[in-house]
C-alpha cells in the first residue's frame, strides 16, 4: 500500500514540529518521493544526521510502505 505526500509530511512535522516541508511525488505512485525538509533542528548537524533524524520520523514505513524517498535537508 502506497504512503500519501500529507502522511509523510505529517509524521516528518510531529517529529520535528518547526519542519519547512516539500514533497513531490516523483512517478505518480505514491512509492517515490522527493522531499526537502528545512528545520533549525538540523543546525550544526552533519548530513548524515539530518537524514537520520527524518528518516526516524518516517516510524519504520521507510522501506515497508514508503519504498523510496529522496532527501534534501538543511537549517535555515
């Protein structure tokens, strides 16, 4: 079962509630996302972390029902 952009942005903001949120949905499919997230959480973060820290948000549907998600992320 496909995963809806406002569900993704939804868990993404619960998790991170200053979350500046863009998705888009790369083939129509609701499997593969493009997704910018800009957060002051991320200041002084390495990538990698960033990543993680959206990546845990997503509560374990990265990989089930979330099949690809491409991130960007930045601090303001």
């Amino acid at each position: 079962m496909a995963m809806q952009a406002s569900e993704i942005e939804a868990y993404i903001r619960k998790a991170i509630p200053d979350a500046v949120v863009r998705i888009e949905d790369l083939a129509g499919d609701g499997d593969h996302y493009a997704c910018t997230v800009i957060s002051e959480a991320f200041r002084g973060l390495s990538r990698v972390k960033q990543h993680k820290l959206v990546y845990n948000s997503l509560e374990g549907h990265m990989g089930g029902t979330l099949h690809a998600l491409a991130l960007q992320t930045a601090a303001p």
